[in-house]
C-alpha cells in the first residue's frame, strides 16, 4: 500500500490540475494541467512518482485514439507524402546535431552527452545508446524531458493565441461509442503491445495500438470510437509521467545546462515552424499541421495536440513514428560515423 502512496498524491493533485485548466480555457487540459502542477509539486520536494505502467496506459489510449484516424481517404492521401516524410527525417537529423553542438560548446557537457542528449528520438531510447557510449543518463534524460515539456507548453498555447484549429478534414472512422467493439479493439490493441514490446523496440505502447487501430480503421473495420472520458484519463497519465520526472535537484544540479537546453529548445521551435511551414506550402499540407509534425517534441504528445485541434492527425502522426524509428536505428551510426570523421571514435 505504501508503494502507492505517491502515485495517490500525483494523482490527487493532477485530476484538479486538469479540471481547474479546463476550466479556464487552456489547450490540453487534461496533459498540460497536471504536467505544470505535478512538476513543481515534485521539484518542491512533495515526492511524487508513478510506475510505468501508468505511462503505459496512457500510451495506449493515445495510441489506439490516434490509429482510428487512419481511414482509408487517409491512408491514400498519406501515401503522396513520402518523400517529404523523408525530409523530415533528415531535418529532425540535423536539428539534433545542432542541439548536441550547443550543448557541447555553451554546457560543456562531454560529446557523448551532448550527441544523445540533443538527438530527436524516443527520450528512454536515446538515454540507454547515450550510456552506452559513456554518456551521463541523467543529463540525457533530463535534456529530453525538459525539451518535451518546453514544445508540449509552448505550441497549443501559440495555437490557441493564434485560433488555429480545425483545418484538416480527418476524421474517426467510427463516430459512437461501442462497449463491445471497445472490450475488443482493447484486447487486440493490448495484445500488439505486449508483442512489440517482448521484441524490445521502442515506444510499444503507442505503437502498437497506433499499428492495430490504423490497419483495423484502413480495412474499414470501425468496432468504435474512444470515450471522451477514457482520452482525458490517458492525458492525465501521460501528463503526470511527464511532470514527475523532474525532481528537486533537478534545478540545482547543471543550472547553465538547463538554460542550454532551454534556449536552444525554443530557437528549435522557431526554426521547425519555419521548415514545417515551408514542407506545407511544397506539399499542399497546412502549415498548422505541418508544424507540428516537425516540431522536435515526443510522439504522444504532438499527435496528441493534432487530435485535440484537429490538425491532420494522421499525417502528424505517421511524420512523428517514422522519424522516431528512423532515429533509433541511426542515431548510434551517425554516432559512430561523426566520430570517426571528427577523429574521436574508432
């Protein structure tokens, strides 16, 4: 029972958080609230935490939410995309050199550090190649959640300042609630995660379901749609998984790394609306999507912010897992490839 009792006061404290966002009007409420509160409530000490298990959960409800976009007009139309996915994919390369350059010249971290920590990937992937190659985790994994944080606060509420939503004509293929159809999508969605992840590849839980929901959706197989209710808790979880990362030393221990990381974050913002916005007007996609399928935040969170503004889920969606497995299997052979040109890794 005690080993609940943090999850308990995490949760006590981001189901208010939520609904007092709510409330007030601001863009992902129910992942923003308790992200924001659940954060300072673990950095002043209050210890909080959850196990991943919870992550899980919400990973798979934004998951399975997300696959049930893919309806066959969106498949087709996603299809005509690929070579700009390709881009992406390159871009999200470069951006990650450049963050690991500015950590490595104005945080003085070491290059192993500074090259895993700045990568755009999977946060816990990136932090187990970054110890790998004698990187420092915790810096890693703090690079990567602060970052996510950052993108996850800053672009809804642009988005909101600037009433952008809406633009995209996607849709669910299923538009009602089905109990039946939900304890079945849930079996089988389930059961593809806990496949992916017995194979060891990354972000299973979102995976997983995503891959299930999309192809059960393209075959014109609409058991049924998510209840609002059930979206909203898998919100809460993924925003209180979020928050509880950041602990009371976390401010303390690499001040100037923390402010790298920061600034170099938002001026990633900025230069990835840029390019999102010049792929959109190239590719005949708005550019309100197209930010955001660019911008260096996590999969979750990004296509989450799709769904919720209705801005062209599946195309955020499917430029955000590309780009994530593109860079978990080339992330450690750019590594290796960078190192060897600068002279420092055999």
């Amino acid at each position: 029972m005690a080993q609940l009792i943090p999850m308990l006061k995490a949760l006590l404290i981001a189901v208010p958080a939520g609904a007092l966002f709510a409330a007030a009007g601001s863009p992902l409420p129910w992942m923003i609230g308790p992200l924001v509160c659940c954060a300072a409530a673990s950095m002043a000490g209050l210890g909080l935490d959850v196990p991943p298990a919870a992550r899980s959960a919400g990973q798979w409800v934004i998951g399975t939410a997300l696959g049930l976009y893919f309806t066959p007009a969106a498949v087709a139309r996603i299809v005509d995309y690929a070579p700009w996915i390709v881009l992406g994919i390159v871009y999200a390369l470069g951006l990650g050199l450049s963050f690991a350059w500015a950590l490595r010249r104005f945080a003085g971290v070491t290059r192993e550090t500074a090259f895993f920590a700045g990568a755009i990937g999977g946060a816990s992937e990136m932090a187990v190649q970054g110890e790998r190659a004698g990187g420092r985790i915790d810096q890693i994994a703090a690079a990567h959640s602060m970052r996510i944080m950052i993108v996850v606060i800053t672009l809804p509420f642009v988005y909101k300042f600037l009433d952008v939503h809406g633009s995209d004509p996607y849709e669910t293929g299923a538009r009602v609630v089905d109990y039946a159809g939900l304890a079945a999508l849930a079996a089988v969605t389930c059961a593809a995660a806990l496949a992916i992840r017995a194979l060891d590849w990354p972000n299973a839980w979102v995976i997983g379901p995503l891959v299930v929901g999309a192809v059960l959706t393209a075959a014109g197989q609409n058991w049924t749609m998510l209840p609002p209710a059930l979206v909203n808790a898998g919100q809460v979880l993924i925003g209180v998984s979020l928050g509880t990362r950041f602990t009371p030393d976390f401010l303390r221990q690499a001040p100037r790394f923390i402010g790298v990381v920061a600034a170099s974050t938002v001026l990633g913002i900025v230069v990835s609306a840029l390019f999102g916005s010049a792929i959109g007007a190239l590719a005949g996609i708005p550019a309100s999507t197209m930010v955001l399928a660019t911008s260096p935040g996590g999969i979750a969170e990004m296509t989450l912010t799709a769904k919720t503004l209705r801005l062209g889920v599946p195309v955020v969606t499917v430029f955000h897992v590309t780009r994530m497995v593109a860079m978990v299997l080339v992330t450690g052979l750019v590594y290796r490839a960078v190192g060897r040109w600068r002279g420092w890794a055999r």
